[in-house]
C-alpha cells in the first residue's frame, strides 16, 4: 500500500451539524427564521434549544439578566422554560408553542429566545453578544 494510500485510509469522517449563535453581530428574528426554513427543513420539531456552558441550571438566576424584577414574574418564567424545556423537551417548537399559548410569547418575535441568544434585552446590555443559548438542528 503506497503513503498515499495510507493516509487516505485513515482519515475519518467530519460530522456537520447546522447550528445558530451569535458571534460578532445580533441574531435577528429573521435568522432565527431563516435557519429554521433552511436548514430544518422548516420544521421547528427539527431545532433544539441548547444552553451554553455560562448558563447556571441549577441556580435561581440561570443567566446574569432577566431576573431582577418579579423573581416569579413573566420574563424569569419563560427564560427558565427556554433554558430547562417543557417536560424535558427543547425543541424550540414545543417552547415557542407552549410560551404562547401559556404566557402570549410570540412565535414570529420570540423575544426572551431572542435575548438569550444574544446576551440582553438590547444592545445596551453589558452582557450584549455574549450567548447563552443556541439553536441546533436535531440529527
């Protein structure tokens, strides 16, 4: 078997996956959107929610924004759905249908999704384009 031959045989295979987060620019609504469409064969079942290693699960405050007022409010409830899944599911179809049926979170303007993946609720935050979630398409 010549070198050549050898080292062909021994490379293994890249596995690729289709992922969204933010690196140096503000995800957008239409982003979000257009991953979805794009690659998850526009199917939201197809897409999961995944917290990033700065988010702390098993702490009251998971993320350093968005717990500041009613630490049972509205915002804090739906990042922990966001950030923990309902019933154990992260799909972002089963939280974008659960957070509007359950709290009114729009599913075109998903806005506490929005600003966990981009690190506040606007680009005044300190935390701004620091990510704490990203979305993965399902293998």
């Amino acid at each position: 078997m010549s070198k050549t031959q050898l080292q062909t045989a021994s490379v293994k295979p890249t596995i690729k996956f289709a992922e969204l987060i933010v690196k140096d620019k503000e995800v957008t609504y239409e982003n979000i959107h257009q991953f979805v469409k794009q690659h998850a064969g526009g199917n939201e079942a197809n897409v999961q929610i995944v917290p990033l290693k700065n988010v702390n699960l098993d702490q009251r405050q998971k993320v350093p924004f968005g717990y500041t007022g009613n630490k049972d409010g509205v915002r804090a409830k739906l990042q922990d759905i966001i950030l923990q899944g309902v019933k154990g599911d992260k799909t972002l179809k089963t939280m974008l249908n659960y957070t509007c049926k359950e709290f009114g979170h729009s599913k075109k303007k998903p806005i506490v999704l929005w600003a966990l993946m981009n690190g506040g609720y606007s680009p005044s935050s300190k935390y701004w384009l620091t990510p704490y979630v990203k979305l993965v398409v399902k293998s």
